[in-house]
C-alpha cells in the first residue's frame, strides 16, 4: 500500500496529503488508454452548468468506461487508508464515479480557483478529494495542480503516479496548459455534511 506525507505545516484540516507512489507509471498509462476509448465529454461544473472561462477540460467517467473497476478499487483503498491516518473524517461512500480529465493546450485547459463542495444534493456530501497525476511532466507545461491550504498557494507533486488527498472544501485550480497535454484522476469520497 502506497504511503503519504503532509504537504504543509498547520491544522490538520489545512494539511493536504500526498501519495508519491499511489499508481505506477504503466498503471497511469493504462488509465488514460481506458479514459481514451471512448468519447470525452466537455467538462461541466455542478448540475451541468458549463463555462470555459472557469473550465476547460474534457472528461472520462470511469464508470463508463469498460476494464476501469480495477482503478476505482485502488482509489477507495488509498482515500480509506489516508483518511484512517490522517483526516478521521465520517466517510459513509463514494457516490461519484472517478473521473479523468484531460487539458489540453490547444484551448489552454485549465479549472480556476474553487472547492469541490457544490450545491447538488451529491456534491454537498463531499468530503476529501483525491487527484493523481497520470502524465509524464516532461510532456507539457502548465498544467499544475494547486491547493490553498493556509493563505498559501502550494503546487502538487507533478510526478507521474504521484496523488494528493485534500478536504473538498479546499480551494484548488489547474493552472492553464500551455504545451502538450496533462491527464489527471479523481474522485471523491462522500459522507455526513459537515457541520
């Protein structure tokens, strides 16, 4: 079982968790093959709203895509693990199917500054994020992935397999593609709002 480490110092809800190893680098490619067969669908936010200037990205269901169940098990053992070792958050399931998302820089993919706490009756349940970076950083630029844990933007590992967990409410974004393209995984894990 892959192991993590805190990304920054502080309350423990304000520390995002990385996993360098959560998937190996033929695993990723793997993904991304099962994310590719198949048509990719224009990102949209909460309840099917869509706008480029805060998203531009296509996406792959996972649920929708066959040979993928071996990737969402290994998503649930990593968040269960993590969860257990450092967040004691009140899990009950992962309503949600995994998601890969591909930026491209053809269109500057990109997702602005938000949380993953929304106002559907799903995406208020959220609880902690997880995204894996599933592409070789030599093969784009931009793309990075940033979380606003303490006042203080923070870039996540940009290592091919390499994932960080974080509370949904945490504000992050995907800076703009500016060459290539960067494939990415999450999903999120669901339980009591938080109060």
């Amino acid at each position: 079982m892959a192991t993590g480490v805190l990304v920054s110092e502080g309350p423990i809800l304000l520390r995002p968790y990385a996993i360098p190893d959560a998937f190996s680098g033929d695993e990723c490619d793997r993904i991304v093959e099962i994310a590719r067969n198949g048509l990719l669908k224009e990102a949209g936010l909460v309840r099917g709203v869509r706008d480029s200037d805060l998203r531009r990205a296509e996406l792959a269901w996972l649920d929708e895509r066959e040979g993928a169940d071996w990737v969402e098990g290994r998503l649930v053992d990593l968040v269960a693990a993590a969860n257990r070792a450092h967040f004691g958050f009140a899990l009950e399931d992962f309503a949600e199917s995994a998601q890969v998302a591909r930026y491209g820089a053809e269109r500057e993919g990109h997702f602005a500054w938000h949380s993953d706490i929304g106002d559907g009756p799903v995406a208020r349940r959220r609880k902690l994020t997880l995204v894996v970076q599933l592409s070789d950083p030599a093969l784009y630029e931009g793309g990075a992935l940033e979380v606003w844990p303490d006042g203080t933007a923070r870039t996540a590992a940009r290592d091919k397999g390499a994932a960080i967990l974080f509370p949904s409410f945490m504000l992050h974004r995907v800076t703009p593609v500016t060459r290539g393209e960067r494939h990415s995984l999450t999903i999120w894990a669901h339980g009591p709002e938080f109060r």
